[in-house]
C-alpha cells in the first residue's frame, strides 16, 4: 500500500512539475459548458450500460424479481455499479474491486463465491473490449498490423476458451467454491467460463458501448483542452483507461492516470512531433493539464453518484427480503 501511495504521488508530482498550476486552473476553464454536458452525459450514459452488463452477466432477473426499475434498469443493479465504481476510483491499488462481492451479497442477495467470478468475468471482458478498440481506432497504426492483432486477439480467446474446457472435460468436476489455492482458482475459472449468462451476446454488446461511450465522453473533453482532433484524444482517454488496470496505483488513481493519458496522446501523434512546429507540439505539452481536468471529472461523477446510491440504499428494502424467483 506503501509503495503504490509512493508511486502515484511521486508521479503526480513529477507531472505536475512539468506543467504550472495556473496551465491546470486554465484547462479546467477552455471547455464551454456543452462539452462539460457532452462529457457528463457519457459518463452518467456509461454507468447505465454497465447497471445493464451486470443484469445480464448475474441473471439478475431469474434470480429475484426487481423491487423497482428506473428506464427499465433495476435500481439495485445500479446502486452495486455506483458504490462499486466509486470505491475502485477512491481506494489505491485496485482495492475497491474488493467492494463488489460485498456490495452484490449485501444489495442483490449473491452468495460472494458467484459475485467473485462476476466480477472476474466482466474485467476479461473489458481487458479484451479495450483492446478490441486499440486495435481499431488506434491512430497511425498500420492496417497489417491491426489485422495481425485482432487475428490474435480472436484466436487466442478461442483458443483460451476451447483449451481450458477441454482440460476442464478430461478432469473430474471435484473443485468445489471451498477448495483453498490454485484448485480454488481453477473452480472460480471454470464458472467464470462456463456459466452461460455469461457468453450472451448482450453482455458483450453493452461492454462495448460502455467503453466506446465513456472513451468518447474522455476523447471530446481532451480534444476541447488540447485542440487534438478527435482520435489523438480518443488515443489518450484509452491511455489513461490502460494504465488505471495497472495493479499499482496511488490514492485514487492520480499520476498513474495522467502518465496514461500522456503516453496515449504522445504514441498517437506522428512521429518527430517534438520538433515539429508549435501548432502540432501543442496537444501534448497541453495533456498532462487536460488528464487532470478529466481525472478530476471522473473521480467528482464518481464519487457523488456512489454518494446518491449510498443514500439510496439506505431507503431500499434488503435483498434477503426479495422475493426469490430461481435459486443461486
């Protein structure tokens, strides 16, 4: 814990080094209040998407009926998302995905071994969506070697998915959600691959216009700072997405963020921009003051819509007390 509040706050300031706080006050003033909206919209748009994934992903409906829905979400899906999301964007190294299991026994009535392999299952998916669009959308990469890479992509999923039933098929099913160690991990693995919730098609649709919404959300508010068009800044909002998977972060995920953000933009721009003439160099000496503006924007979203949902869970009655429609 130590080392990674060590690590983000050394980056932070390292980074904030490099650029002038008034060139950070300056950034967070160049959007016009339609941007902010346009930003803000994707990312409270993203939270519904993900609300959505984790209906189906859970089964959520043949597990106990709603006890209410808002724009046909279930509004105890959503108070786990907001709570969960806000915890993993607050707490250092990841931590906050530790709230999940909690949150989904706690609000949905799951047994946590299920909730364990939920949430395993929903980040391959979105370790494999974000390099799904790397691989499309990513500037200046060249067509053969996108297609190497989605080739690779596609066949070492198939591959993962046939080899590991194969195995699994040739040995008895004698791992149990008690079992300690590696064959505690090869029983959660097996669920997670096999549970068929989990393989819908829907599941794999609203990961991808999660991530595809929330990115643009990111790509337009650091287009409006830097002046980078639309797919240099879409480069550096997967940047800063890429590098917040990174095990290692500091509190709230500040300077490893950053650090993302600008690596994405720098890899995006042509090469030789360093020299280049001041209307080109200026996107990315104007990243770090624009990652910040819209990390400072995510976390606020986060953390007052985990407030709201926090609230509202008070007010809600507890999973336990649900009407059960299926059994776990």
């Amino acid at each position: 814990m130590g080392l990674a509040w060590g690590l983000g706050l050394a980056l932070l300031a390292w980074l904030l080094h490099k650029t002038p706080l008034h060139e950070a006050q300056a950034a967070l003033a160049r959007p016009s209040w339609l941007t902010w909206g346009v930003t803000l919209l994707g990312l409270l748009g993203s939270y519904g998407l993900r609300s959505a994934r984790l209906q189906v992903v859970l089964d959520l409906d043949s597990h106990h009926h709603a006890a209410r829905r808002w724009l046909g979400l279930r509004t105890d899906a959503l108070r786990v998302i907001l709570m969960h999301n806000a915890a993993v964007n607050l707490l250092p190294m990841r931590a906050g995905e530790l709230s999940f299991p909690w949150l989904a026994a706690r609000q949905l009535g799951y047994p946590v071994p299920r909730a364990v392999v939920c949430l395993m299952w929903m980040r391959l998916q979105d370790l494999s969506v974000l390099a799904l669009l790397g691989l499309l959308l990513w500037p200046g990469l060249p067509l053969g070697w996108r297609a190497a890479g989605l080739m690779s992509l596609v066949l070492g999923w198939v591959a993962l998915t046939l080899g590991l039933r194969r195995w699994f098929d040739r040995h008895p099913q004698d791992i149990d959600e008690s079992a300690k160690g590696w064959r505690g991990h090869l029983s959660r693995l097996r669920h997670a691959l096999m549970e068929p919730a989990h393989h819908r098609p829907a599941a794999w649709l609203l990961t991808l216009a999660n991530w595809a919404l929330k990115l643009a959300a990111g790509a337009s508010l650091l287009s409006a700072i830097t002046d980078a068009n639309f797919i240099h800044a879409w480069a550096g909002a997967l940047g800063g997405e890429l590098a917040a998977i990174v095990p290692l972060q500091g509190p709230a995920g500040f300077g490893t963020y950053e650090a993302g953000v600008w690596v994405g933009m720098a890899s995006g721009l042509p090469a030789g921009i360093q020299g280049a003439a001041n209307a080109a160099a200026g996107p990315l000496t104007q990243a770090i003051s624009a990652a910040l503006a819209l990390h400072l924007c995510f976390l606020l979203c986060a953390v007052l819509a985990g407030l709201v949902a926090l609230w509202l869970s008070r007010l809600a009655p507890p999973a336990a007390d649900a009407s059960p429609r299926a059994s776990a």
